[in-house]
C-alpha cells in the first residue's frame, strides 16, 4: 500500500518524540508523588511559593537620576522603566505603544544610548542617567531635532514622536545618518502609523547636515 506520510520520519523528529515522551513521564511522576506527599509536605510547598510570589511584588530601592534631577525610589522588581516613568514620575511624554519592544515609541536614553524603556527593569537602572523627550529641550529652547521635526512636519497624531525624536538623536550620535538609506534602517525600530517616514527623514538629514550639536 501507498506510504501516506507526507514527510520521512528523521532523526531530529524522534528526538522531539523522544523529549516529549520524556517530559510526559516526568510530569506524570511529580503528580503521583504530589498525591501521595504528607498534607503537611504539601502546605510547606504552597507557603514557599506563596513568598515567591511575595517578592516579586516586594518593592526595592531604586536610585537613578532622569533628565538631570537624582531620583530616589521605591519599585517593583517587576517594574519596567517606562512604567515608572509614566506611572511614578508622571513623565508622560515617553509613550506605551505596543510594550513588546516592536514600535519604540518608549524609546529613552540610558547614559546616552537608545533603548526600548518597556523591555527594561527599572530596577537595572539603578545609578544611571536617563534622558526622556521632557530632558531634550535646554528651558524653552527645543533641541535642534523637535525644530526640524516642526519644521519639516515630521509627525501627524504624535503618538510616535517622542520615540522617534529620541532615536533620531541617538542615530546622528552613533554616526548612522550618513544617507536616506542609512537613516531608514537605523531608524527601523521606530514605527510610525501615520506613515510621516519622508518627512521624518528629512528632519534628521536637516540636522546631521547642518553639523548641529546633539
Ligand atoms: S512600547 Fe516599547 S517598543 Fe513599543
Ligand atoms: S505621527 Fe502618528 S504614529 Fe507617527
């Protein structure tokens, strides 16, 4: 008869097979042996998880300096640092996009470099300096990149802008912004659903060429 199987069976199959069989019967075990584990046994397990679970709500110390002011804190070890901008420091201006690290509308700066503030603990910040779009301008003065984001309307709704005006910065600053190409892919991280890229180019082209201190 016709072999059906639509691929051959390989070895890299059969391991998988092998492996799942495995952790199958490993599971199966744990549960026998939860079963037939003393009620007390039981109740020290529970109370160990319970205190996991407490620490990770247990807030910790936490002290970082955001747009030259020193912060003293007390956090969550779960908390992200844009949660606790947003939430703690009531430094709004960094937005929550999609808080997966894909749109970069968090974007930030530590110690002078770009990250996604939504994948970072706030509690790694400790003794860092941190810069959010509110830090950019110098008083009333908006720093060179808001002016050309203006001036070239760089933006539609806005929602994206601060993340992208603070990677716009940090791509001059790392010396990626020599050509439109350069600059598209440096600048990918940072999604913008209003389609505002042309313009947003062009912002960055004005000020990398226009030698401006950033
Ligand atoms: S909110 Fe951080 S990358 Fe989207
Ligand atoms: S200006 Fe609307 S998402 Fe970029």
């Amino acid at each position: 008869m016709e072999n059906k199987e639509a691929y051959p069976a390989n070895d890299a199959a059969q391991d998988v097979k092998d492996s799942s069989r495995r952790n199958f019967i490993k599971q199966s075990t744990l549960l026998t042996a939860v079963a037939l584990t003393p009620g007390t046994a039981i109740k020290a397990a529970a109370d160990h998880i319970d205190e996991q679970i407490a620490a990770v709500f247990e807030k910790m110390p936490l002290k970082m300096q955001v747009n030259g002011k020193t912060q003293n804190l007390s956090v969550e070890p779960r908390a992200t640092l844009l949660d606790i901008l947003r939430e703690q420091l009531d430094l709004t201006g960094t937005k929550k996009g999609c808080d997966h690290g894909q749109c970069g509308a968090c974007t930030v700066h530590v110690d002078g470099h770009r990250i996604n503030s939504c994948l970072t603990l706030g509690v790694m910040m400790n003794g860092r300096k941190i810069t959010t779009i509110e830090g950019l301008a110098n008083g009333n003065q908006l720093h060179p990149m808001q002016e050309a984001f203006i001036k070239h309307d760089g933006f539609q709704c806005g929602y994206c802008t601060p993340g992208q005006i603070m990677s716009a910065v940090a791509c001059i600053r790392e010396g990626h912004a020599n050509s439109e190409h350069e600059i598209r892919e440096y600048m990918s991280g940072n999604i913008c659903r209003c389609g505002a890229y042309p313009n947003i180019v062009n912002a960055i082209q004005e000020v990398k060429d226009g030698g401006m201190a950033v």
